[in-house]
C-alpha cells in the first residue's frame, strides 16, 4: 500500500490499494463500517452447579426415592446443558471478536 501523500495527491492510489488490500484479508465490512466490533460475550443466565446430595436418608429400595433420585439427576443433566451452551456462544463471542480485533490490525 502506498503511502498517502501529504498534498493527497495520490489518494485514488492509495483508496484502491486499500480496498484491494482490504479484500484479499476479506475485511471489505470493516473498512467501509459495516462490521463494528462484536458485543462483548454474556453470560446470562448460567445456572450455579449443583450442590452435592446428602444420600444418608435414602433408601435405595423404595421407589419415590429413586424416582426423587433419577429427576434430580436429569435436571443437574438439564442444567449442564444449558450452561455448556451458554458457554459454546459466549466463547463464539469470543473468536468473533479476536477475528474482527486482527481484520482491524491488518488494516
């Protein structure tokens, strides 16, 4: 790319090395200002892990403790799930951002 003159003689030079430049690093929405930076990542909404059960007053032969058992297992299941993908998007947030922060530096 060449480098603006002062006087801006050279500024159609120059523009057009930009945005050739700006199109090989597939960066065209950057520099013209469609592509703004991404929001930072949330995580709203993560669920607090579970708390560890105390099992010394279940009887393992009597069927709605096992019932109790089994539905609090699926919703701990339930609740890992969900925070894993909170945190898939939070951490695609994330890479959005690095590539948008190293299309902003190339230019």
């Amino acid at each position: 790319v060449p480098k603006l003159n002062v006087t801006g003689s050279n500024f159609y030079q120059w523009n057009l090395s930009i945005k050739v430049y700006g199109t090989i690093y597939d960066a065209t929405k950057v520099l013209d200002g469609t592509q703004t930076i991404p929001e930072l990542p949330m995580y709203i909404g993560l669920i607090p892990e579970p708390t560890l059960l105390d099992i010394s007053s279940i009887d393992p032969t009597n069927i709605e403790h096992v019932n109790a058992l089994a539905k609090g297992k699926d919703f701990d299941n339930n609740c890992r799930s969900i925070n894993t993908n909170i945190k898939k998007a939070a951490e695609k947030q994330v890479e959005c951002i690095k590539y948008w922060k190293k299309l902003d530096r190339v230019l």
